[in-house]
C-alpha cells in the first residue's frame, strides 16, 4: 500500500470513530466500571469479530448450494437474518466469550472485574460492566465495517458512521450481556442473543425492503442503543447508591 493509500485508510478509520468519541467521554462522565484498557481491548475485540463473520458468511453461501434458505436466496427475510444479523452477532458472541475468559484469567484476584460475574444475581457491577464491554465492541465492528464500504464511497463511510453504528453498539450491549451468563444462565442468555439478532435484523430489512423509509432504520437503531445506555447508566447509579 502506497501512502496516500494508508492515508485514504486512516481518513476512513477516523470518519468511522466519530460515534465512538461521544461514547467513550459518556463511560468517562458516568463513572461506568470499565478501565481504559480495558475499553480499548473490547474495542479491539470487536473490530476482530470481523473475521470469523466474513467465514461464516462464506459458509453459509456455500451451504446455500444445497439448501437456498441458509444463503437467503430468493427470500429477503433469510438473506437478511441468517447469513447477516445471525453471522454477525454470533461473531460478536464467541468473541467477547474469548475476551471475557482472557479477563477472568489475568484478574483472578478482583472478582469484581470478571465479567463472568454476571452469572450472579446480586453481582449488578458484572452486568453493567459486560454491556459496556459489549457496547465498545459493537463500536469497534462497525468502524471496520464502516471502513471497508467507505473505500468504495467516502460518503459511505460517514453515513453508515450515525446509522450502523448505533446498531451494532446496541446489539453489542446486549451479546455482551449474553455472553458473560452463557454458563449459568443459557435460556436467559439465549433470549439476549435472538433479540440481539432481531433488532439487527429489523434494522437491515428496514435499510435494504424498498418502500419503507431508511429513517426508521435509524430510529430503531438509536431506540435500541438509547436503550442500552439505560440499563448501563440506571445500574451504574445503583451501584452507586448501594455503594
């Protein structure tokens, strides 16, 4: 790559982040229990989880060979949930699951900084605290995958930056969440994880289903991060009230 390749790239990159500034400066203002490394490595996390999805997405085209429904050939609805939302957010799961144990591993002396803690009912710092994680996450995938449109459309870049990012730190908040009670709570982590898919689901139907206006996309997308940050911000001023 030539430099005003690289320099083209780092635009691309920086024109992704710009969600991710007011993000980071709300977990700094409200005191959310998420270290900047911590932050950083979930943000990293994130941006990785693109990988496993592009396999995933290539596996079930494959399949889609032999069964059409898995690759969404001929149905809208398929295309959209299996071969993308489902891809995406089980990308997203196993990858915080290995952030996660990584945590648990290096910090086995503060129970209170395993996200895993979760599983327990009364440990509501876990809960804040792998949302948070997730919602990083979800940041750190789109910016890559908002990157990798704006290399054919620099627009791009900066529209999908205030509309999938939204999105997918939404959705992120709550695989975050799913992923740190997977073990001893798997009805309750699975029902995160399908309402995860769901509202990515939605929100992609909504963008690409000719006749419905793109602004109620972004509505659901905002709706659901709006409601992520709640639960993050009302279990943060618990903790605090408790504390």
């Amino acid at each position: 790559m030539d430099m005003g390749g690289l320099w083209v790239l780092l635009l691309l990159i920086a024109i992704s982040s710009l969600p991710l500034i007011p993000v980071y400066i709300w977990f700094r203002v409200s005191h959310v229990p998420v270290t900047r490394p911590r932050f950083l490595c979930a943000l990293l996390t994130g941006a990785a989880a693109i990988f496993p999805a592009l396999f995933l997405q290539d596996v079930f085209s494959r399949l889609g060979e032999t069964l059409p429904v898995l690759s969404g050939r001929g149905n809208l609805l398929a295309a959209i949930f299996f071969p993308i939302a489902f891809t995406e957010e089980f990308s997203r799961l196993l990858t915080l699951l290995i952030l996660f144990g990584f945590f648990r591993l290096f910090d086995r002396k503060n129970p209170e900084a395993d996200p895993f803690a979760l599983a327990d009912a009364k440990a509501l710092k876990g809960n804040i605290q792998s949302s948070a994680l997730g919602l990083a996450a979800g940041f750190g995938f789109a910016i890559i995958e908002s990157a990798a449109y704006g290399a054919a459309d620099i627009g791009a870049a900066l529209l999908r930056a205030f509309t999938s990012a939204p999105l997918h730190g939404a959705c992120g908040a709550r695989i975050g969440s799913a992923a740190a009670i997977l073990k001893k709570q798997p009805l309750a982590a699975l029902l995160r994880f399908i309402t995860a898919v769901a509202i990515h689901g939605m929100y992609n139907f909504m963008i690409i289903k000719p006749g419905f206006p793109a602004v109620i996309a972004v509505l659901i997308a905002l709706s659901a991060l709006g409601s992520s940050i709640l639960v993050i911000r009302n279990g943060r001023e618990k903790t605090a009230k408790d504390t």
